[in-house]
C-alpha cells in the first residue's frame, strides 16, 4: 500500500483508534501518522502493555475496523 494511501486512512481511523486506546493523546497521534510500529509502541508506553499483548490487541481491532496498514 502506498505511502499517501495510508495517511488518507490514518485520518478516518484516527478517531476509532483514540476510542479504543483512550489513553493516546493528540500529540501521540501526531507521532504515530499512521506508522504501526510507532503506534505499537505509544500503546506499550501508556498502557504499560508487553509487546505481545500489545500485538494482539492491535490485530484484534485491525480485524474488527478492516483496517489494513
């Protein structure tokens, strides 16, 4: 998937992901842009989350939104 198409989905899903992890701050959003890596990450550190629960949480809501990265 190219670059431009992410960040056009990134800004619909952006909102559906602060729902779920409502610890995410605007800022973290701004970080994040749409980087799956960087959101895993910023989930991790508010949460205090292990990188495999982190991974399933995330492939959970990917599954439920149809969001591909």
């Amino acid at each position: 998937m190219n670059e431009d198409r992410i960040s056009g989905n990134w800004k619909q899903f952006k909102g559906k992901v602060q729902e779920q992890w409502g610890k995410l701050t605007n800022d973290d959003m701004d970080v994040v842009e749409g980087k799956r890596e960087q959101l895993a990450g910023r989930i991790q550190e508010r949460y205090g989350y292990t990188k495999e629960q982190t991974e399933k949480e995330m492939k959970t809501w990917e599954d439920n939104n149809r969001y591909k990265w």
